[in-house]
C-alpha cells in the first residue's frame, strides 16, 4: 500500500511512525518483509498451474482452547460435572445438540460439518500444530497457499495470504495488554511469518501496529504536507521508477505491475464502506457486548488480564474475510482471542466467558454461511472453525473454570465443495477424548490442501508445483469423510 509518513513524528523500535497522516485508500498494510516484485513474480507463475482451484479458505482461530462440550459436543445424560454450563440446544438434525449459546448455527445444521474426534495434540496454548498443520515445513497453511499461488493476485493486487485481527477493523483500538500467547506481539510473530518458506509467503495483516516494510512509501516532513507541488513531485518522482523502460532500468515487467496494483485500488476489498449497508448491520456483533467492560476499568475486568484483547468485533471480521476471497484472496485467518476460560487470576471462567464470546460466534457465524450462500460463494469458500486446544469437561472449581485438553479439540467446517450436514467420529461419553478414528492437524491440513489442489491432476504432474509443497498435498491424509 502506498502510505505517507509523517517524518518529524518519532519511530518506534520497529522504524515505523506512530502515527500515519495519510494512508492512501484508507489502509495501512503490514506486510512484514514482503517485496512486491517477487510476490508477482510468484503468482503469475502460479497462474498457469491448472491443479489450482478457484477456492479460498477462512480459517476462524477461537485463540485460548474453546471447550468441546459447551461448543458442538455437549454430552446428555452424564453427570452434571460434565454438562455444559450453558445448557444444550436442539439442531435441526434429530439427535444432535450443540452447546446452548448456538442456536442460529443449531438451526443451520444441513450447512455444517462437526468433527467431534479432533485433537490438536498440544495443552500448552502453542498454536503452531494447528497453523501449520504439523507440516515439515513449518509454516502456516496461510503461507503454503501463497507458496503456490504466489502472495499477490496479478490482476486484483489482493494478498493471497491474511491475517485478520480486531485492529483490522479499527485501526483506532487500543487493546491493553494479556499474557505470553494472546499478545498481538504472538499473533505478529507466529500467524504471519512464511516460516521455511521465506518472507516472501509472509501474510498481511491490514491495520493495527505491526511493522510495516519499506515497499513504496513516501517520507515527507508534516510542515511541508501543504507544498503541493513538493508532494506531487515526490508523487511523479516514484511513478518515475516504475515508468522508465525495464531495460534501462533495471526492472522487470512484475515490477512495474507491482506498482500498477497498488495505484489501481487495492484497498477497496479491505474496506468496509464498499458494502451494502444492510450486509454490514447483518454481520455487526457490536450489539452483542461492550467490549470495554471486559478491558481494564471495565464493570467485568475483574484483573483478569487476559481479557485484555476481548472484542466484539468478529463479526465485521469474517465480513472482512469474505470480502478478501472474494476479491483472490486463497487464505484468511480471522484471530478471535480470550477463549482462556481456566477461573483463575488471569482469565473468566467458563459460564462467564461462553456467555458473551459464544452468541458472537453464533451470530457472525450464522451471518457468514447466510452471506456466502446467498452469493452463490459456498462451494467456494471453506471455513474452518477451531482453536490450538480443547478444555477439560470437569470444572476445576465451583466458578466454572476449566483446564487445558490435548486429546480433544472443537473442530467444524462448512463450505469449500465438502460433504456438508454430518457430524464426523465421536467423542468419549465425558468429551475429554476421542472414542472413535482420531483426527489431528495433519489431516486437517490434508483436508485443506485437497480441497485447494486438483490432486488428481497433481499425482501426474508432481512438479507443476514446488516439490516441498506438492510432496506435502500428496501425501497427506484428509478428514475422509469429507470427500
């Protein structure tokens, strides 16, 4: 994106601004070490390989450990120690019951897939099995997409790998601060690097305060903002590099493309003002809860720190998200934090933190399937629903609290072309483990992979795509029921 810094303000730590006095289509982009150039370069490549489907995935990142029994799983009969603190509602599929804060997704069943036999191997808040999968390669799903795809959509300039958080949506908020794996600094420094894979995969990540690389930006002084002809001959001076010809100048076409995609208007998929009116109030979570009571100073703070980056925002989040795949983006993870529900000094316990984070989840949720379809978009658009851990059944204390759970994790899926309307393995009569054929991240990340990749058609041309990569798409196992 194309920003204008004001240089007489003092730089962080980072080399970037505290503030911006003028960002160029309204959006400021992180985009973390990426080079426009080589980003081109990658996706017009991509472009020829015909195994790549018209798809996109929303992977939806319920960060802290969402507890199976109060989500998707609740467990009847059993005793009340292992009931869902919210109570359990009806879907509209005879003898299936989700936890008691989802009664739209309840009622919209026939659209969903539950897999209540996934686990994500890891109790210690590490989000890195889930992101990558457990791939060798160490990198998010996210950055594999860009790997193939390249990182930037030829014609659009739209990112092919994001990273939403609430700062997305409000470049103005200012979260206070949690603990270790719920700090934007976490989110920057795990979510978005391309891992193996280079800077090169890296997502963007449209607003907050991450670190912005120097890909064309402009530094001129505030006091001398007013100087038109200053700031049009900085203007001219930096459409200049692009207009030279390549062979005097060094560049190639992508570069020149480069700068032809951002000056065309990229920004319009990140905004929100672009959309109807009534889609935006449809999608709007904000209703739902103050997120201030839930920050510091607020009527539910209570010194729970980790509520610090609660907010109700997700709604406009996955509208965000939609409008990004609509637009050629290939993978959006929407960061949705403080399902940390232990009871303790530092975090609200389970009957507290369902009652406001599950409605939103409900409700935007709901909004997006019903969005999606009404767009004809359904079979295109996966959306994945989970978090790096589950939460133990039995209460830890009298408040409701609950602890870390490896060996189960709340896992549904809606969309992308797959076998809807289905509720995949089962749980234990407790929910605390598996009681039939488990599923882990690697066969989550199959799962993606194979609805992304014509693997029919990559099985006789392995090196259509880089071989790490094509290595990984055909060996791995995917959720089999789902195909």
């Amino acid at each position: 994106m194309l920003a204008l810094f004001d240089t007489s303000l003092t730089r962080t730590c980072a080399g970037v601004t505290r503030r911006e006095f003028l960002r160029l289509g309204s959006l400021g982009l992180g985009l973390s070490g990426l080079t426009l150039p080589g980003l081109l370069a990658g996706r017009a490549q991509a472009a020829a390989r015909s195994m790549i489907r018209d798809k996109s995935v929303v992977l939806l990142f319920l960060q802290g450990g969402p507890p199976q029994v109060e989500t998707f799983d609740p467990k009847l009969g059993v005793a009340e120690k292992n009931r869902s603190c919210t109570g359990e509602v009806k879907t509209r599929t005879p003898g299936i019951y989700f936890g008691g804060t989802f009664p739209k997704l309840a009622q919209m069943m026939d659209r969903l897939a539950v897999v209540r036999s996934f686990a994500s191997g890891d109790g210690a808040h590490n989000q890195e099995p889930i992101l990558t999968g457990n791939s060798p390669l160490k990198a998010p799903m996210g950055a594999l997409v860009a790997r193939a795809r390249g990182s930037l959509h030829p014609q659009k300039g739209t990112p092919t790998n994001v990273v939403l958080v609430p700062e997305s949506i409000d470049p103005t908020l200012k979260l206070n601060q949690p603990t270790g794996p719920f700090t934007y600094s976490y989110v920057t420094k795990t979510y978005v690097p391309g891992g193996s894979l280079g800077s090169q995969c890296d997502a963007f990540v449209p607003g907050g305060s991450g670190q912005l690389v120097q890909s064309l930006q402009l530094q001129l002084a505030r006091d001398r903002f007013e100087n038109r002809r200053e700031l049009l001959a900085k203007l001219d001076g930096l459409k200049a590099q692009f207009d030279r010809p390549a062979a005097a100048q060094g560049l190639d076409n992508f570069q020149q493309q480069a700068f032809d995609v951002l000056l065309r208007g990229v920004a319009d998929a990140f905004d929100l003002g672009k959309e109807d009116p009534r889609t935006v109030a449809s999608y709007d979570t904000s209703h739902l809860f103050r997120m201030a009571d839930y920050h510091k100073g607020g009527k539910h703070y209570n010194n729970l720190v980790n509520q610090s980056r609660v907010s109700n925002l997700l709604g406009k989040q996955l509208l965000l998200a939609r409008r990004l795949c609509e637009a050629g983006c290939g993978f959006v993870t929407v960061v949705d934090s403080c399902w940390d529900f232990h009871g303790d000094g530092n975090n609200p316990p389970t009957p507290v933190g369902m009652s406001f984070l599950g409605p939103q989840l409900d409700h935007a949720v709901a909004a997006f399937l019903e969005d999606v379809h009404q767009r004809g978009l359904s079979d295109k658009i996966l959306l994945i629903i989970t978090g790096e851990m589950g939460r133990t059944p039995v209460k830890n204390s009298k408040n409701g609290g609950t602890d870390h759970l490896a060996s189960l994790t709340p896992l549904v899926l809606a969309g992308g072309g797959l076998k809807m309307g289905q509720v995949i393995g089962e749980s234990n009569r407790t929910g605390s483990a598996p009681a039939t054929r488990p599923y882990g991240p690697e066969n989550l990340l199959a799962t993606v992979l194979h609805t992304l990749f014509e693997v029919g058609q990559l099985r006789a041309t392995p090196e259509a795509l880089p071989a790490n990569l094509s290595n990984l798409a055909l060996a791995g196992q995917p959720i089999a029921e789902l195909f």
